[in-house]
C-alpha cells in the first residue's frame, strides 16, 4: 500500500470535472484519504513548485496554480503513484492516451486538469506541505 498527492487543477474545478476526476481514481481502486478544496498564493505555489521558480515556464504556471479553486487529495492504494499516473495520462494532452483524464479534458500542457507525484518521495515532500496535520 503506498500514498500519492493529487491536485485536480483550478481548470478541471472551474469545469464541473472533480466528481468525474475522483470516481476516475477511485474506480482504479484507489482509496481517497484526505481532501480539500483550497485556493493557494504565490507564496505557496513557490514552495510547492521550488524546483521550476527558475525556468521560463513557471511564471504563467504559477499565476495559472492560484487563478481559483483547486482541490487537494491524498490517495492510496497498491502502486498509487504509478495508476494515478497512468489514470491522469501525459502531461501534455495531444500526446495522452485516449481515455486518460488529459487526453479527456486537458485543454494545455499547463492547463492539463490534474497533477501526480512522480515518485514516492515526491509524494512525501507534497503530502507534507499540502497536509501537514498529518504529518508527523
């Protein structure tokens, strides 16, 4: 049994998409273990983006990240990085497998309705942020 963090983007929130995102995750067999819906600051969108704030694509991702409403999740299950990542498709929606939530719904490379941790300690690092009541 392993963790991931999810955000279901302002775009996919603004879209009426978040029961549709979820049931996606949850049919998979992926167990949602907290969630929130929140709006994030650019201070916030730094710490959780702290690896890009340097490079030409971050400044419209970030106004992009705290444009509205986002939701927040912690899911688990067997393999949970890797189906939620298989579930949510390539980060750009041209290149995703038909079905995917971005082949689906995505719109852009930024705008693409969802985000995954790619690894278990990126999972960790975002979890910890997101959720810090529950962590320890």
């Amino acid at each position: 049994m392993s963790k991931t963090f999810v955000i279901i983007k302002p775009d996919a929130v603004a879209a009426g998409l978040v029961g549709d995102i979820l049931g996606r995750y949850e049919r998979a067999g992926l167990r949602i273990e907290a969630l929130q819906l929140r709006q994030i600051d650019g201070s916030f969108a730094d710490h959780h983006y702290v690896e890009h704030i340097e490079k030409d694509f971050y400044p419209p991702l970030r106004k992009f990240m705290i444009s509205g409403p986002l939701v927040a999740a912690i899911l688990s299950g067997d393999q949970a990085i890797e189906k939620v990542r298989e579930i949510n498709g390539a980060t750009d929606p041209a290149q995703a497998d038909p079905g995917t939530i971005r082949a689906d719904h995505a719109t852009s490379v930024r705008e693409n309705c969802v985000h995954g941790s790619d690894s278990e300690k990126t999972a960790e690092r975002e979890i910890a942020l997101w959720f810090p009541e529950l962590t320890g």
